[in-house]
C-alpha cells in the first residue's frame, strides 16, 4: 500500500551521505514509510536501529516477551536493569532517540488484519512459522510487503513478498548515465557518437534515453525517450533522424530508467518452492539445506515447545531426523539432504550472536528500504547466510553442552555457541580500533555486545582525531545530536554505557608517521590485533603496514554506497594488504587542460573550485600577509602563478563599500570567466586553427568553446553573480543578500562594464606569466593603498553548510564553464558530492559489514586457525550480491637458499657491546649467506659496497646507532624504541626481489 501525504521537509545536512545512495525521491518516499517490527531480540533491534538512522517515517515495535539474559549479547538497546521487562516497552525510548525526526510507537496487542491494513511494510523477527504463515497471507492480501528475518546461532534467513505486482521505480544506485555528443548524423537509423571521456560507462542494447542541449538537430531535445542499439565501435543507433535539421555541435545523451515489476510468491507457496540467493549452483544446493533445517528447527520447538539445547547430541540427530522427514522442495526433488550441515546446525543453534543480528538486521532493513522507497530490486525471495566457518574444523574441538550451559549473564546467547572459555578468551584481549566514524561506531557497539576487552587483563583502544559532526548522525550509532567533543572519546563514552565492564581508552593522536612517539615498540607490544575503520586506502595501508611490522593481525572493513567488503589478515597464514591498483592518487589534470580545453564534468568542477580558492581564500590571504609575499609572487616564473596575481590585483584596485559594489564586482568577474576570457582564447586559438601536421587545434579531445552572453533572467547566471558577490561580501566584511528578485532588478539595471578595465595592467597575452618594472611598481602601489583598511578574511570552503553559497558558486561556475564548451553540466548534488570529495554511505550497509569483520574476529581471537577458516567479504545490497572468499596465502620469495614472506624479517640480536656495521655485515654473510651490496634506513644510505676504500674505513668502525645518528640527523634510540628497522639489498638479486627488512634489536 502507498501512504504519501503532504512530504516532509529533508534535512540534508542529516542525510548529506545517505542522498548520494538513494536520490531526493527515494528519500522522500522513505520519510513517508510506516512500517510494523515485530520481534526486539538481537536482530529485531539491529533493523530498527538501521531504519532509524535512514529516517523511516514512523516504526511501530511489537514485542510482549520479557528481557532474558541470552537477549543482552545482541540487543544493545537492553540492558541488566531491563530483564523481565516488556522487549518492546523496554527498547521504544533509546530507538527513538536515535532520531528525533522518526516517529517510534509500540504496539501492545495481537497482530490483526485491521492492524496490518496500517502499514507499508511488516517484518517478523523471531517468530514461528505458524505466525509467519498467518501474518504473510493476511500481507499478500492486502498488499503489504512482508518480510521474515531469523538467526540460529551462525545461520541466517530472510524471507521477502512484495505481493505479485511491485514496482521499482529505480533499479540502479548510480545516477542515469549522461555523456557528451561529439556527433549525430541525419538517416534512418542516425548514428550517434559519443565522445570518448575515459570514466564513462558505456551504455548497453535497449538503453532508453533522451536529449538535451543540441544545437542544430533539436528536434531531439526533451524528446520521448527512445530505445538504442549499441554498434561494435561504440557509437549508438538512435532510430530516424532523417526528417530532422542537421546537428551543429554540443548536446548530451541522458539514460532515461523505465520502471520495473517484480512478482513474489506468499510464504505458503514459496516455503516449499523456494527460490534463493545464490552465486553458484554449489551455494544454491548448500542454501535449500539450509531451508530445510529451518523448518526442522520450526518443527522441533513446535513439537517440544522449546528449541534445541545448545550442543546436545540428542536434541540435534532429533533434528535431523525431522529434516529427513520433509516433504522435498519442488524443483529440488533429487538433492540429498546435507545431513551433516543441518546437524551442525541445530547444535549450534541455541545461541544468539551479534555479528550475525548486524549482518542480517542489515540486509533485512534494506529490504524494508526497497520496500517503502521502491530504489533497487528486491530480493527473489530467499536468503540464506551461513558463517559454520567460525567453529572449529576438527570435531574435538567443538564445544560441549556443559561448557555451553547458560551462566546468567549478558554473553549467555555466545556461549551458546563458543562456550564459556571461549568467551573468556575474549574478555583477555587489548585491541586497537583505528577510526571511530560510522564503522568503527559500529565496531565498539559489537565489541561491547560480545565482551571484547571486558575482563581483568583486557582492553580497547579507540584512536580518531576527528569531531562529531551533524552529518555523522544518520549513520553513527553511538552519536547524538548533544555529543559535541573528539569522536574518540565521545565513543568511547557510549561504548561504555552500552557494557559498564568494557575498557576502552581513547586517544585523539592520528595512527599516521607523526604519531608514532605514541604508537610506538611499547604500544603494540600490548595490543593483540587491530581493527582498521578508516576512510582512505592510505590510512588503511599505513595501518596494515604497522601490523606487518609488529605481526598483529589486522581486520579491516570499509563501505561505499550499497557496496562494502570486509577482510582479514593474519600473520604467515594470509596474504598481507594491498590496496587496489586503482587506489594510488590519480594524476592531476594539467593546468592548461582545466583552464582552457576542459573535456569533462569533472574538469569543470576542478576548475570552478580553484576558482574559489583564488578568489576568496588565497588572494585574501596573500594581500594579507605582507608587500615582501606580493613581490614573491610577481617574481614567481610558475605559470599557475598568474591567475591569482591577477585575482589579487583585481581586488586590490577597487575595495568595495557596500553591496551593490560587491554585485559589480561578480558581474564583471562573469564577464571574464565566461566571455570576454574565451574571446581571448578563441583570438590566440582561431576555430579554423590548423596544426603542423595538418589536424585540427580544435578536434578531440578538445571542444572549442563559445562565449555566452549574460542573462539574468537564466537561474545559473543569477546564481553565479548572486554566490560571488556574497562571497566577495564576506571577504570584505560587508552584509551580504539572498534577494534573487532585487538582485535580478539590479542586474537588468546594470551596465555591462568592459572587463579589461579589472585587470587592464596585464597583457592579453595568455601564456604571458612575467610582470615588468611599470606593472610591479603599480603593484606595490596599490598594496600600500590597500594597508590603510583592514584585513580580508579567507574563506574556507565548506561543503556541509549550504547557506554559505560556497557550494552554490561552485556549482554555477562549473555549470557555466561546461556550457561554454558544450559538455553537460553537473548537477548540484554531483558537484557537492564531488568537489567535497564525499564518499556515499547508508546505515545498511555499515552494519553489515561489521557483522562480517566480528565473524572473522571470532576466528582469530580463537587461536591458530587454518587459511581455509578465514574469509574476505564483498557485498552489494543494492544488487542482492554476497560473496565470501578464503584468502590468499602469502606469497613466497626466494634468494639462493632464503624463503620468505611479507610477513618475515631478519632478525639481528642485540650484542654486547653493540655491534659495529662491520660487525653487522659480517653477521648477515655468515648466518643468512648475504652479501649486502646496500643498506638503508628509511631512505637514508647507510651502506654502499661501492664506496671508496678512505670511506669504508670512516663508516666500517662506527656503532650501527651512531652510524644512524650521524647519516639521519634523529635521536637514536628514540624513547620506548627497541628495534631499528633497516633495508637491504645484495649482490646477485634480481630487479624484482624485495627482501625482509632487517630488524636489528636496541
């Protein structure tokens, strides 16, 4: 059923991250979605928790069952105080104040037709299948959407009907492709050609598309949208143009999305024909096994009243009896039952767990998304998780009943699954979380549920320097609007609420090269692992490489969008961490190509915001600093140089007195970006210029650009003058306006100045970056005019306030810079998104990736585990795609009769008295068979056997600590050092060897 009403205004500031995944509509259909939660266990309170973060309209919690023990090791909202208390009563106040803006209720009494006829969307949690059945129908009837989530132990099923005809209105996450036109010809069919930008995707057979911005050919702008073929060489079949005028230039081709319906079966006919998730055939047969133990496990807790007891041999073969029992699946009439696996099972499946909520109260609540926004295809219908690969491989060492009993208290639903001595195992860990931002929020949370650090010898360390902003909170579970302080400590602070016994110690120093005084030798060798929760491959890759250094192992997650993975990397068992080929920083454009031949959206961004920079920050800044830092820039020979020379000298000239000077100021600037510039571009590089060779300066990648001509009446030329003159307002210290209408009167009003007269002291020549004696005389001139008044004040680019017009110049300069070269402008959220550098993200997918990380943190706390254990994760919820992966082993170098790994060192003992670097050479060719032909520290020479025979004599006596101290100028050893880390290469190595470092103890 839909339920819109009059829409909710979106606080984007809220949800700044999550609109970059779902679009304005999705969200605003989000706003308006009410929906049932019945169930507050451990997985009930994970999708309530990710629903309100997302900002669902209203969520009403259905859960009459009192607080137990077993409840306290997934359900974070709970605490000892609430045992015996209604789940639902219990949980209702800290849900809602997750989100002021989401209306949360309870529901005290049975679940009836009249009461499902309320929602959009009802989801079961902890339920049996009696309930299941009864609620489902009753659903598919009226068209609710209804969804069944559970976990036993470590398996996992999600149930989805959205009734027979469900339409999503967006399949995919990314925005509707657009790409610029370099030609379009009259036929029957027209072929287009697209210019060739290297980040396009390319469309595919049956794309539906429409038009915008064409000159000559417009009969296709705004058009219906039309159907394509995709021909072998890129170009596009776009049905017949023949009757229309001939194409001149410009134009952008624009994906146009149809609509999709998706028809679910009810619960009754898709319990026995059931269609599942899967990647593989393998994974399909593994998932239907695993259907069927559900419904053994249904059949055992109806027929005993109870579920199985954890790890009871009896209670499990009565399972697998039941699961033999079954009627077959249709469609999978011939596959034998797995009677293994569906053992394994129900002896595992008293427990409860927290990474197991996290992963599929995840899933289950972008589900629910789907459902109330309808963004993304929906599940069809079955999903089926497993994560068996955390108890051990060998049968012996499988937990018993007695090691598994409850004890009465908050980790009873682990020890169910683990045991009691493994639980205190965990509580003896010391752990660094690296970054508390909406991942490692959601870390600490699981840390807490699963008593991670909590005992006597224990511990956690949280190191961020970052603060809490407004934009964290629909996606960080343990901000509030009220925390206003360093994330570290802020999370750490809830951490503890959530588990009184955690021990957590904040540190707001960054684990980066500078903090290393404080993430020192001492430091690590009190830590036990590293949990890495950061938002570059940079910060990650620095992390992994202190792991490797100190042979910790190091878990690690990230997330983009819809999209997420999980990994881990154990010391001589995986692979070390390597970050994508495509992580390394991309090349910057050069100069000229973002001043004067941009391609792309992107270049226009760039562009736009240097603008910005020069405007109203550096050439600020500069007039600021002193006459000496004026004449060092007209001195500079940097071509990059001249813009802000210019920029300065243009403020310098004239300092205005009010706003209406301010307008003048960013009208004439107008002029000079946007016509009067590109006539001058367009005089040194004529249309018809022809090169040496006989090519076109103007031919591709190149798109010769037109001069505009200013119009108030046009939004984006209203929107430039009214940002620019606001900011150069601040900048001065004069009020500013946001009268659009005033300002369009002025405007209309306003003679258009000659826009030589703002920097008539430079040439016209555009490669000219040199001043001569007049031109800097007047210069200094003008400063010394100008120090009478007061400062300026540079203005930083902020992204995340969008009544600062800072976004907004941005936007119209970009936009205006793309229509002088016909390339199809970004829109403002693309160019939020883009020159802020914002990585997109969702609540969902946050949570299920630190489910994934704490399954992989239960297989190393748990002692040597083999490589076949371990797991690397990739999810795209968007997509329905899940896919768990063993790890590759470390590779293996050799040197004559050397092996090694990336985790490998050689180590050099400590001699008394301290060796000498003869001493150390000499040691190296008698117990490894190395000839050192180099030896460095960092990348200080330490070494050469190519020195001369006065220097090996100088350098071949000295202490290696001296010899460090004297090549690198640093304090050796440093305080709390007990190592020296050196590198070294020999004689006879080929290019490609790599060998250990040399770790020569202090």
């Amino acid at each position: 059923m839909d339920v819109l009403g009059t829409p909710k205004s979106l606080d984007e500031e809220l949800y700044s991250r999550q609109l970059y995944v779902l679009g304005l509509p999705a969200m605003q259909r989000l706003q308006e979605g009410k929906v049932l939660l019945s169930g507050l266990q451990g997985l009930g309170a994970e999708v309530a928790k990710n629903l309100v973060l997302m900002g669902v309209g209203s969520l009403t919690l259905h859960d009459p069952h009192p607080t137990c023990w077993s409840d306290l090791a997934a359900q974070f909202f709970l605490s000892e105080q609430d045992l015996a208390r209604s789940r639902a009563e219990a949980s209702r106040e800290r849900v809602a104040k997750l989100n002021e803006a989401v209306q949360v209720c309870v529901h005290t009494g049975d679940i009836t037709e009249d009461l499902l006829r309320d929602f959009q969307v009802v989801v079961l949690t902890a339920s049996n299948l009696e309930e299941q059945l009864k609620v489902g129908t009753l659903c598919h009837k009226h068209g609710v959407c209804f969804l069944v989530a559970g976990t036993r132990g470590l398996v996992g099923q999600l149930f989805c009907d959205f009734g027979k005809d469900f339409t999503v209105q967006d399949l995919a996450e990314e925005e509707p492709l657009t790409a610029a036109i370099q030609h379009i010809s009259q036929g029957s069919p027209g072929i287009l050609t697209l210019r060739k930008e290297a980040d396009a995707r390319y469309f595919r057979d049956g794309d539906w598309v429409t038009f915008s911005g064409i000159e000559g050919m417009t009969e296709l702008n705004g058009c219906d949208p039309r159907p394509i073929r995709v021909q072998e060489d890129g170009t596009l079949e776009i049905g017949d143009t023949t009757s229309f005028s001939c194409y001149l230039r410009g134009g952008a081709v624009t994906e146009v999305r149809k609509p999709e319906t998706v028809s679910h079966d009810p619960l009754d006919t898709a319990l026995l024909r059931p269609h599942v998730v899967a990647q593989s055939p393998q994974e399909g047969r593994r998932a239907r096994c695993l259907h069927q133990a559900f419904r053994a496990l249904h059949k055992f807790q109806h027929l005993s009243g109870r579920p199985p007891q954890p790890w009871d041999p009896a209670d499990a073969e009565k399972v697998v009896d039941l699961a033999r029992a079954l009627e077959p699946l249709r469609g999978a009439e011939g596959e034998p039952l797995d009677e293994a696996l569906v053992r394994t099972v129900a002896l595992s499946s008293a427990g409860v767990l927290s990474p197991m909520a996290a992963m599929l109260g995840a899933v289950a609540a972008q589900e629910v998304l789907k459902a109330v926004s309808r963004k993304f295809v929906p599940l069809d219908q079955w999903l089926y998780f497993d994560a068996l690969d955390c108890l051990p491989e060998e049968g012996e060492f499988l937990p018993n009943p007695k090691d598994c009993a409850p004890r009465g208290c908050r980790y009873d639903g682990q020890i169910a699954v683990f045991g009691a001595g493994f639980q205190e195992t965990l509580s003896h860990q010391r752990y660094l979380l690296v970054g508390a931002g909406a991942v490692g929020c959601e870390l600490l949370k699981g840390f807490a549920l699963v008593g991670l650090g909590a005992g006597a010898n224990g511990g956690l360390t949280v190191a961020d320097m970052d603060h809490v902003e407004r934009s964290n909170l629909s996606r960080q579970f343990l901000f509030r609007p009220r925390d206003i302080g360093p994330k570290a400590e802020v999370a750490a602070e809830a951490a503890r609420r959530l588990n009184p016994d955690l021990k957590v110690t904040p540190l707001t120093y960054p684990l980066d090269p500078t903090g290393e005084h404080i993430y020192g030798d001492d430091f690590f060798s009190c830590v036990d692992g590293v949990v890495a929760a950061v938002d570059s491959f940079q910060a990650r890759s620095y992390a992994a490489a202190r792991c490797t250094h100190y042979l910790k192992p190091l878990l690690e997650a990230g997330t983009q969008g819809t999209r997420g993975s999980a990994s881990v990397f154990v010391p001589h068992v995986t692979e070390g961490y390597r970050g994508p080929a495509s992580a390394a920083e991309d090349a910057p454009d050069p100069v000229c190509t973002m001043r004067y031949f941009p391609s792309t959206a992107a270049h226009t961004l760039q562009w736009a915001r240097d603008e910005f920079e020069r405007l109203f920050c550096l050439s600020a800044k500069t007039i600021n600093c002193s006459q000496q830092a004026l004449t060092s820039l007209a001195d500079s020979d940097r071509p990059q140089s001249l813009p802000l020379l210019q920029v300065v000298v243009g403020v310098l000239r004239h300092r205005p007195q009010n706003w209406q000077d301010c307008v003048v100021w960013a009208l004439g600037h107008w002029q000079l970006c946007f016509r009067y510039g590109i006539r001058q571009l367009l005089r040194r590089y004529p249309p018809d210029k022809v090169l040496k060779d006989g090519t076109l300066f103007w031919s591709h990648p190149k798109q010769c650009p037109q001069p505009l001509e200013f119009d108030a009446s046009q939004d984006t030329h209203l929107l430039y003058v009214l940002a620019a003159a606001n900011l150069y307002a601040q900048m001065h210290g004069l009020p500013g306006s946001r009268d659009q209408p005033a300002l369009r009167n002025m405007l209309e009003l306003q003679p258009l100045t000659d826009p030589q007269h703002l920097d008539s002291i430079f040439s016209s020549d555009l490669a000219s970056t040199e001043l001569g004696p007049e031109q800097v005389e007047r210069l200094n001139e003008a400063l010394q005019d100008w120090s009478k008044g007061s400062p300026l004040e540079p203005l930083r680019f902020e992204k995340d306030d969008d009544s600062n017009f800072h976004v907004d110049f941005v936007t119209a300069a970009a936009s205006l810079r793309a229509q002088n070269y016909g390339i199809p402008p970004a829109s403002r959220i693309q160019s939020k998104r883009i020159v802020g550098q914002i990585i997109p993200a969702i609540a969902t997918t946050t949570a299920a990736v630190v489910g994934l990380v704490g399954l992989e943190l239960f297989k190393v706390v748990s002692g040597p585990r083999p490589l076949s254990a371990f797991r690397h994760s990739y999810l795209h919820l968007a997509e329905n795609s899940f896919s768990r992966y063993v790890p590759r082993a470390p590779a293996t170098q050799r040197f004559h009769h050397l092996t090694w790994t990336c985790w490998d060192r050689l180590e050099v003992p400590a001699g008394q008295p301290e060796r000498t670097l003869e001493s150390l050479l000499a040691h190296l060719q008698e117990q490894h068979g190395l000839r050192v032909k180099m030896l460095l520290q960092d990348t200080a020479l330490l070494y050469s056997a190519g020195w001369s025979p006065e220097e090996r004599a100088r350098r071949l006596p000295l202490r290696v600590t001296e010899l460090v101290r004297q090549v690198t100028q640093r304090q050796v050893p440093e305080p709390g050092q007990r190592v020296l880390v050196l590198e070294l290469s020999c004689e006879g190595e080929d290019d490609d060897t790599t060998f250990p470092p040399l770790h020569y103890q202090l």
